[in-house]
C-alpha cells in the first residue's frame, strides 16, 4: 500500500504488521449532509478486485456503445436514413434498427420508459443502488474523470500534496492537462449526443466545416458544459442532492435485499492488530480505513446503511484485499440482506431468496408491459387517422330542412411507397358524403409516401333522417381503407343538428 499522505511531518501508524492506517475522514454522511456547507474535496483511492474490475467493463461497454451507436448504419432503402439509431425530430420519427416509430406512436416510448422504471425497481429490490454504483451516465462520466485526473496527478495521496502544494509549474501543468482532457471528453460527448438527432458522418463534416445548423452548436456547447460540471466538478454532489433516486429507493429495499453491508458483530471491537496478537476478544477490522479511502462518495460503510452509498462495492474490494493480508477470512464487507446484517452473533444466515412477492410484482408488470407493446406493435397499422369537426359553425341547416357538417380527414401513409386510399362513412342512415376536390366518393386518394395529407369532408343528412333522430347528437364513423392491401382504418367522429 501507498505512504499515508501527512501534513504535519507525523509518522504513519500502522494499522497492523506492514499495513498503514489511511488518514481519512468521511465526509459525506447524514450528520455532515448541508445544502450550505462548503463542499469537502474527495479524493478516492484507487482500487483493485473483482468489483473494480466489473466497473472498468461496464464502462468500456457502456461507454463504446454510446460513442459507437450513431455510426452503424442500417440499410432502409431509397429517400430513407441509413443511421441504425437516430432521433429524427425534423421529420418526427425514431428509428432504431428495423424499428421505426412515428410521433403518433408516442405510447411505446411511453412503454420504454415505464419498463425502464420497472427495470430499475427491480434492480434495486434485488441488489440495491447497483444501477447507480455501475451502469448510471453519471457514475460512468465520474469514473472517466477521476481515471483521469489520476492519470495526470497521481493516485490519492498525490492528488492531496498537489492540491495542498502552491502553485508551482508542475501543479499547473498537471492541473491544465487535467481540465483540458476532461474538456476534450466533454465534447466528445456533447458531439456525440447531437450526433443521434442527425446523420452522424453529414453533421460531423458540417460541424468541423463550421456550416452546421445553429441549434447544433448550441445543443453541444450544452451537453459539453453540463459533461465538464456534473462529471469533473460536482461528481458526488450531483447523487446526493441533484438526484431524487437516493430519497426514494428505501421504498424499493426490503429486509432481503442485497446491499453493501459493513458486518459489525464479526468487525467490532474495531482497533489496530499488533504483531503476534491473537484475534479472541476483538474484531476483525482493524480501521485501516481502507474502505473509506477508496469510496467515491466519501462515506464510511461501516457506519451502516446510508443514503449516499451507490452500491459500487469498491469497499469490498479493498477490505478484501486488507483481510488476505491479515489472514481473515474476506466478506467483512459484502453483498448481505439486512436479515443477516442484524442478525445476533452466530445464528446460521438467511439464503437470499431473489423471488419473493417484491420482486415477482415487478416481473410480472414488466411481462405484463412488454406483452401489452407487443400487442399494440403487431397489431400496427401502417394507416392512421383523425377526424376534426368544424366547430363554426358546427352544422350548417339546409333550406330543404337537412342538415351538413363539416369535417378534416387526415391520413397518415408510414409505408414508404405512394398508396391510395377510399373513404366510407357509417352511423347516420341515408346520408351522403363529399370531398372537396374530387368526384364522387369513390375516388381514389393519393398519398405519398411517409406522408399525411388532410381532406375536406362534408356529410349531409336529409330532412327526414335528422327528424326521426329527434335533433340530438349521432356518432358517425369514418372508415379509410387502403385499396392495395384492404387494411382499414377507422375513427369515430360525432354528427350534430339543431336542438343537439
């Protein structure tokens, strides 16, 4: 392990035989936590183990994917793009893969973000924050930063000399290229980002020409600012105040579920082990403080469950790494429900069961959401309508004493072929329909492809049809109908006369 960095020239304790005690406080707790207090820096320790390793794959995963999606391209045909992922709000369409979904078919979006929510619900009933602590943009960005800044500055205890040292030439240097290269991923990432809004190869070149549309060098100036603050700057700050997830998720735990938990009936009395000193009569930990060294959050886990714990393991890791070195047994800190965390001295552990009634509801809304999209997805209509009633005048009274509304047909063609379509209407016995603009109502429709075109509509019924109905309200219903294929849409509209 690293010299302890010492301010006041004291000699380092040791926290047993050749392991030092880390001179570090925590500094975020619910007794430190103010909106007003000045922020303590944090600086983490680096650590190695298995959990560390996790996040550095979950980050190289996470973050090719992000950097990489708008490039691949996808193969749709003529007039259409060829970017596998992209947002096209120009033209009121996402598009990802083989899947296309138009503005009108915002509710699977709403279904991606419902199974969203309900995936982290029963992330968290199983395992806690481990969305924050691994996957989260922002602890991904975070841990980006910190690799960095590392890599420029040095390891914990470098980092802490420096920031304590003047200014010299070498803490400015260090510094410059530390703030320089997060800028440098700052855009990257902004650059990025407002590439999934347009063709990534075309922007990319208008953007280095300096001819992009204006909104996209505003959307990266943004995404490169808020990048560079909440991941270089605020980093932990962002999860304790900015997030709402902390102050909710104790409603998703239960008393199994699985949460980096600090075992104080094998730890305590916690206290430095001398050579040659037996283990009977005390604790297992020896308050290295190792744990607290390596925390991105600047907690101390032994203090017990806390709101500003991401579930990132990285204690487990370094206590870990401690007990093999004093010969106890790891797991003093561990994955464990808080069935077993507060159970007494020596009663057998609970197996943790993953399915229980918390985490079955969650399953079986997640089926049931998936199964309802698809449903809506196969049963997708490549026509879609609407119908708009004129509201004034609402109905025009004939001479011969029938009645006429008017109406706005709108159809939707997502095929990507010119189709034609045929209007019928039903509901209102003996009356007659007309399009402004053609004769008859037979005509065929012509709509282009990936097109909406709105029709004018005018329904009348006859004197002696509107009074058998007694004046009130009748719904009528428009039916459009694809004449290539005989796919059917249909919309209800209503038919109003005087006295409805």
């Amino acid at each position: 392990m690293e010299p302890i960095a010492r301010t006041n020239g004291t000699k380092p304790t040791e926290a047993a035989p050749g392991i030092e005690r880390i001179d570090v406080a925590a500094v975020s707790s619910k007794s430190l936590r103010s909106l007003y207090g000045e922020r303590k820096p944090i600086y983490p320790k680096r650590a190695h183990g298995t959990f560390r390793s996790i996040k550095w794959i979950v980050m190289a995963v996470t973050l090719g994917i992000y950097y990489l999606l708008p490039w691949v391209r996808w193969e749709r045909g003529p007039g259409l793009p060829n970017q596998a992922f992209l947002l096209d709000f120009a033209n009121q369409r996402l598009y990802f893969g083989p899947i296309e979904i138009w503005a009108q078919e915002l509710y699977f979006i709403t279904g991606i973000l419902v199974l969203s929510a309900l995936g982290l619900f029963l992330v968290t009933a199983i395992a806690g924050r481990m969305w924050c602590g691994y996957a989260c943009p922002q602890t991904v960005w975070t841990d980006l930063m910190i690799a960095v800044e590392r890599f420029w500055q040095g390891d914990r205890n470098a980092r802490m000399r420096l920031d304590q040292s003047a200014w010299t030439l070498e803490k400015i240097w260090k510094k410059t290229a530390t703030h320089i290269s997060w800028l440098v991923i700052s855009i990257a990432t902004g650059g990025v980002l407002v590439f999934y809004f347009r063709d990534a190869p075309t922007l990319a070149a208008e953007l280095v020409r300096g001819d992009a549309p204006l909104i996209a060098y505003v959307f990266l100036g943004i995404f490169t600012g808020t990048t560079y603050l909440l991941g270089g700057i605020a980093r932990e700050q962002v999860c304790i105040y900015m997030c709402p997830w902390p102050r909710i998720q104790a409603a998703m735990f239960d008393a199994e579920s699985l949460l980096v938990s600090y075992h104080e009936h094998r730890g305590e009395p916690r206290g430095a082990h001398k050579k040659g000193q037996t283990w009977l009569d005390r604790g297992d930990c020896i308050d290295c403080k190792a744990c607290v060294a390596v925390c991105p959050m600047g907690i101390d886990i032994r203090d017990g469950a806390q709101m500003e714990c991401i579930q990132c393991a990285l204690c487990i890791d370094a206590c870990d790494d401690i007990m093999d070195k004093v010969g106890r047994p790891k797991g003093l800190i561990s994955y464990d429900t808080f069935l077993n965390v507060e159970a007494p001295a020596g009663a057998e552990p609970v197996p943790v069961r993953i399915v229980r009634p918390r985490t079955v509801l969650y399953s079986a809304l997640i089926a049931l959401v998936v199964g309802l999209m698809a449903w809506a997805w196969l049963a997708r209509l490549t026509t879609q309508i609407s119908v708009i009633a004129d509201r004034n005048p609402m109905f025009v009274a004939l001479s011969d004493g029938g009645v006429r509304n008017g109406y706005t047909l709108k159809i939707l063609n997502k095929t990507h072929s010119a189709q034609a379509f045929q209007v019928a209407i039903d509901g209102v016995p003996g009356a007659t329909m007309s399009i402004v603009g053609f004769e008859g109502t037979s005509a065929p429709l012509n709509i282009e492809a990936n097109n909406v075109r709105a029709f004018k509509i005018y329904v009348t019924a006859p004197a002696p049809i509107w009074r058998k109905m007694s004046g009130t309200a009748v719904p009528l219903r428009f039916k459009v109908t694809n004449i290539d294929s005989g796919e059917t849409a249909i919309n209800n509209a209503t038919f109003r006369g005087p006295g409805s």
